[in-house]
C-alpha cells in the first residue's frame, strides 16, 4: 500500500515536471521592434500613494513606440492623484473615475473608463505596483503584431522582501508554469486554455471593444483570467510571453497581506467544490506527501522501494519548481520554502472555501463584493 501511494506521489510530481519543461522551451521574452501604433499605457489607481510616481516615471521612460500615460484615481483618500498631477509631463493624463456604478468591481470600473480615455491602438493596462522597463511596451506591442494576438499578457518579475511573499507568490508561475501546457495554449483555440495575468496585459483596441472589454466581466475580480477565455469565444488569439524582463511588481508587503490579496482572487479561482478536491490531490500528492514519506523512510517504517519513490518525487518536485525559479528570476530561497508553499496555498483555498457560506463577500481596498459576482 505504501509502495502504492509513493509512486502515485512520483506520478503526479512528473506531471508538472514535464509540463515546466515543455513550457520552458517555448516561454520567451518578447523583442521589441521599432516603430508601431501609439500605446496608451493604463494604470488604475486607488490610495497608491507610495508606488504610483514610480510606476509612472517608467511608464514614460518607454522607448521604441510612441505612448501615452492615463492614470485613473479611483477616489483615492491619499496623495495619489496630487503626485501624478505634479509629474507635469504631457503625456500623462490623470482621469478620474466616475461614482462606482452597481454590479461593477472597482478595478474593472477603473480599467473600462481608462479604455474610453484612451487614444491608442494598443491597450496596456498595468496594476500601479508594476514598473515596466523602457522597452516593455515596444516589446509587448510587437509581438502582438508579429502574431496577430488581441490579447498579449505577461507576469512580471515578482518582487519578495519578506518570508511571508516568498511562501506566497512564487506560487503563481509556478501554477502557471507546472501545470498550462503552453504549447498547446497556442496551438488550439480552446479557450478553457486561455489565462491572462491581470498585473500587465496588452489589447487590441477594437477587439476589446467587440468582446465589451472589462464591461464583460464587470461583477468579478480576477479580470485576467475571465478575460482570455472571452477574447478567445468571440475568435481572436490570446498568448501568454515571459515577463521577467519587462517588468517587475512587488505585490504584498508581507503575509497578511499576500493572505487577503490571494484569498480575494481565490473566490474565482481554484476554491470551488470540484477544483479544490482536485487540485488537493495533485498538488499534495506531488508535493506535500513525498516530505512526509521521506522522513517516514528516514525513520524505517517505509518499504525500501516506496523509500526510493517517495525521494525520487520530491527531488522531482524539488526540481521542477528550481526551474521555475531561474527561468522566472524569483529568489533561490524559495525553492526549499516550495513545500510549505504548496501548504500555504492549499490552506488559503480551503480557508476561502470553507467560508465561503458565512462571508458572502469578498473584501478589497475598502470595497466589499458579493462572492463569485453578479
């Protein structure tokens, strides 16, 4: 029985260890190329006192394409609509956004009136803790040329200062990574293949306004992953490209906040009743059980071959998640910390699940929303 379960745990940590080396192969930074369309650079804003005048400034240093800057204060009780004015370059807009109409989540409200502000071709959108490199836009816009996709996004590098982010955030390359067969995200038009990372994504102007935009997704959170499906059910392409090298996004500012932040988008995301159970199973027997083996048969009380099985799938694992972690740029320390990763994620969704009944509400900055949507 134990040999039993100690090749089920090999199994599943060979699956996304031979996804992560086929996505590897084909995940590649954009080039940029010269000239294009004008891109309008969109940031939507809410009390960003202390990023926004970064994330701006970067912006504007964009090279290789014309662009424009929009910021969107979104009734922001700081400072952050007084930096962005006091930048003075004229390029930059500051919009602010109208009374949050009901039915609508803030953010998408922001973004669907940056969309209407916009001159642009190219829509970029990126969250206010995003700093893109001089040649982000150039990049993201000529790959979109290049391949004919609407919808072109990216996760930047993710920026961790604190034990807490680093048991938190690596968690979304390596979902990503380990488990979207990528090659064939973009050989097939499947749109449950589909995702987008909401913290940067470039759209086509008109084919954002076909699909509705951010209006088609108004009720909900997590704008990046509703958001590609959609562009792909009304015929257009969507591709997801490295972002290590055009960008970089400090989240949280420690665990508490990385605990709200991923229990918001998780009310969307894996912490339904059929996923959970599911995704329980792949990620515990992949990476949680093999630890425990191990120190099982460290102690005797494990078959020699279930021994062996239990190390050789948590060196897999173990493996998996320190390609991920080059390939992706992410700190060395968070390969050893990739166990209790994997614990802390799952605890986050069965935390969210569990409560799902008694809550009924998601909360962020400041704003409550009825779980799952309109």
């Amino acid at each position: 029985m134990l040999t039993v379960l100690a090749l089920l745990c090999l199994l599943a940590a060979l699956l996304p260890a031979g996804l992560a080396v086929a996505n590897l192969l084909v995940l590649r930074s954009p080039e940029p190329e010269p000239g294009g369309d004008l891109v309008s650079i969109l940031i939507p804003a809410r009390n960003e006192a202390g990023n926004i005048a970064g994330t701006v400034r970067a912006a504007l240093a964009s090279t290789g394409v014309p662009v424009e800057v929009i910021v969107g204060d979104d009734h922001s009780t700081d400072d952050t609509a007084a930096i962005v004015t006091g930048l003075g370059d004229p390029r930059l807009r500051l919009a602010p956004v109208p009374d949050l109409p009901e039915g609508w989540t803030g953010k998408n409200h922001a973004c669907a009136h940056l969309a209407s502000q916009a001159r642009g071709r190219r829509l970029l959108f990126i969250d206010a803790d995003v700093t893109l490199e001089p040649q982000a836009a150039a990049a993201l816009s000529a790959h979109a040329r290049a391949t004919g996709a609407a919808l072109v996004s990216a996760v930047p590098r993710q920026r961790m200062d604190t034990l807490g982010e680093r048991l938190t955030v690596p968690m979304i390359n390596f979902l990503l990574v380990g488990y979207l067969p990528m090659p064939l995200m973009r050989r097939l038009p499947n749109p449950s293949l589909a995702t987008a990372c909401g913290q940067l994504v470039l759209f086509d102007r008109e084919a954002y306004a076909a699909t509705g935009g951010h209006g088609a997704v108004r009720a909900f959170l997590h704008d990046g992953v509703r958001l590609a499906p959609i562009f792909r059910r009304a015929g257009y392409r969507t591709d997801l490209v490295a972002g290590t090298r055009i960008a970089t996004c400090r989240m949280y500012d420690g665990f508490p906040a990385a605990w709200a932040g991923f229990s918001k988008n998780a009310h969307e995301g894996l912490a339904t009743p059929r996923a959970l159970p599911l995704w329980t199973a792949l990620l515990g027997l992949g990476h949680l059980l093999p630890v425990l083996l191990v120190l099982a048969g460290l102690f005797g009380l494990l078959p020699p071959e279930a021994a062996w099985l239990a190390a050789l799938a948590l060196a897999l694992s173990l493996a998996t998640r320190a390609a991920i972690t080059v390939a992706t740029r992410e700190p060395a320390a968070t390969i050893l910390l990739h166990p209790a990763s994997i614990a802390v994620a799952l605890a986050i969704q069965w935390n969210v699940l569990l409560r799902r009944e008694r809550a009924g509400a998601a909360t962020w900055k400041g704003r409550s929303y009825p779980v799952g949507g309109a």
